[in-house]
C-alpha cells in the first residue's frame, strides 16, 4: 500500500485534502448523536479511553475527528483520560504528523504504523475505531487481472470501470476480502461494546460498472492519462499491463452487505454523505470532477463475542507523545 503526499508542500496530502474534510464535517453531528446516545462502556474513568484512527495520513484531517470524538465521548466520561492511536503504512510521513500534534489536545498520543488489514493492537484494548477515507484502499489489486490467462485479465486497462464484468467481480472479491479483514482484526482489539466509525468513500447505488464507462471523479482521470502516455511511447505498454490502481468504490447495497457478514459487529447506524466536497471545495469543483459519495457506518461491537473481564483486559504498552 502507498501513502499520502508527505510534508505541507503544494503538493502535499496536507494541501489537498479539502473534499475528505467536507464528509467529517457533514458526519459530525452524526458522531456526536451515536456517541451521546449508545456509547455505554464500564470502567472508562479508571481505565482510561483508547482511540485509534487507521489510516491517519499526516494528521491534518486526524485531529479534528480525534477531537470530535474525544469531547464527546467527555461529556459522558468527565474524568477519563484519552489516549489516541495514529495508524497507517509504515511509509507514512509520521513525523509531519508529530510535529503538528495540536499543542492544547486533551490527550496522549502515540503512532502504531502497519496495514489495517491486519492486527495491529493488543486484545481487547480499543474503546473506538475511525477511518475516514481510507478502506477503499485494498490490501493489493487483484492478481487475476494482471494474469493474461485469466478470464479477467485487465490488459493495461488500470482500473475497473467500464470494464468486462469478470474484471469487476475480480475487484469486488479483493475489496469483501480486505473488509472482513479490517473487522476481523478489530474485533480481536476492541473491548466488548466498542464503536466503530467508518467514513467510506464509494459511488451511488444506481451507478452500473458494467454500461458506465467511467466513474466521474479523479481516478478515471488518472488511469486515462496513464493509458495515454503509453500509446504516445512515454510509458511502456508492458509496465502498464501489469499495473492495476488497487481501490475499489462499493455502492451502499454492496458495503452493507459486506458489514452485515461479520459476526463481530452490527450496525447502529449508516448514512449517506451526498458529494461532501460541496461542503468544503469551491462550487465549480464540488459539482464537477468529484463526483463520488461518502458513507458514514456506525457500528458497535457484540459484547458477547469477548471477553471483557478487567483480569483479561490487557492495557496499550505505548509512549505518548
């Protein structure tokens, strides 16, 4: 997996990263009501609150959501003591990140990188889970389509859209199997009745991959030019067969779907951010190139599937910042 854009440059994540900040802002009320209303978790006070962003970039959208959740879930628990877990690739630029921890936060902090897909935190020790913008990641594109004996060889097509529906299945499966994966994984890490947050980028429920050629936002553009420059001899048409831009936009039907197979998790609830860059970026871009939507999914974790008795509880070992 790749990271963002390091440092505060032009070029940066930091920089361009306007559209993801409009869905938090839209979701943040409805944090908020999920936290205040079903957030029940014994020993908070004496325990402290752990919270872990995965998929944190270098932090410039990270800290207010940390923030949001942190007061919230204050005035539940006023005494409690945070701690906030930043996670993603080890190639992340983290110490952009360090350098810019808020001074006046209300918690300790500390960075865990690794890929989400697998475990990352000791056993029951998370209170709440967020990642905003990040799980349309895969853990790897699909090795079908770079295989020219397989029925969904993509022959330098990049991507998916527009595509044969062998191609489009192909990606489909690679995206339920990284999913399961990340709630597997936090299933093992968090504590009986623990939340979880998900900000998932995807495409609108009529959207048809097999008579839409593209989808209208910035990948297409992307994959478009990469297949440009190799019929103008400027990148090799062999390299780029075998290369596959691994995301993948569920449709709201097909994100459900893959959240209601986990027998870890259940949903609380789940709202759909219509186009949140309208929220955040000038009009003529909001309505034009960015065109995907964003899902909020609240989801709390069935206490009868671990064992959150304090002599099995085992506490983070990690050095705040």
């Amino acid at each position: 997996m790749a990271s963002m854009n390091a440092g505060s440059g032009p070029h940066s994540y930091v920089q361009n990263s306007s559209y993801q900040r409009g869905a938090l802002d839209v979701a943040k009320s409805f944090m908020e009501e999920e936290i205040l209303t079903k957030f029940n978790i014994k020993d908070l006070e004496k325990n402290g609150v752990f919270i872990a962003d995965f998929g944190c970039s270098t932090g410039h959208n990270s800290f207010p959501a940390m923030q949001i959740i942190n007061e919230a879930i204050s005035h539940k628990y006023e005494s409690a003591e945070f701690h906030v877990i930043f996670n993603d690739v080890a190639t992340n630029d983290f110490n952009t990140l360090l350098t810019s921890l808020p001074p006046n936060r209300s918690y300790h902090a500390a960075v865990v990188p690794g890929d989400f897909h697998t475990r990352l935190l000791p056993k029951s020790s998370l209170h709440f889970a967020y990642s905003s913008w990040s799980l349309h990641w895969m853990s790897q594109a699909p090795r079908a389509v770079a295989d020219s004996g397989s029925p969904a060889w993509n022959e330098g097509q990049v991507w998916y859209p527009g595509n044969h529906k062998e191609v489009f299945d192909a990606y489909l499966d690679q995206y339920s199997k990284d999913m399961a994966a990340f709630l597997e994984s936090r299933a093992v890490e968090m504590v009986g009745g623990g939340f979880v947050a998900l900000l998932v980028s995807g495409v609108p429920q009529f959207w048809n991959p097999e008579t839409d050629y593209t989808l209208p936002c910035d990948l297409s553009l992307m994959a478009s030019c990469l297949i440009h420059m190799a019929k103008k001899g400027r990148l090799s048409f062999e390299k780029l067969k075998s290369f596959n831009l691994p995301y993948y936009y569920p449709t709201p039907q097909q994100l459900k779907d893959i959240l209601e197979r986990s027998h870890s998790f259940s949903i609380e609830r789940m709202e759909i951010i219509d186009n949140p860059g309208k929220h955040s970026l000038p009009e003529q871009l909001s309505s034009g190139l960015f065109m995907k939507d964003c899902s909020l999914i609240t989801l709390e974790m069935k206490s009868i599937l671990m064992n959150c008795s304090t002599s099995t509880r085992r506490s983070l070992q990690l050095h705040p910042f």
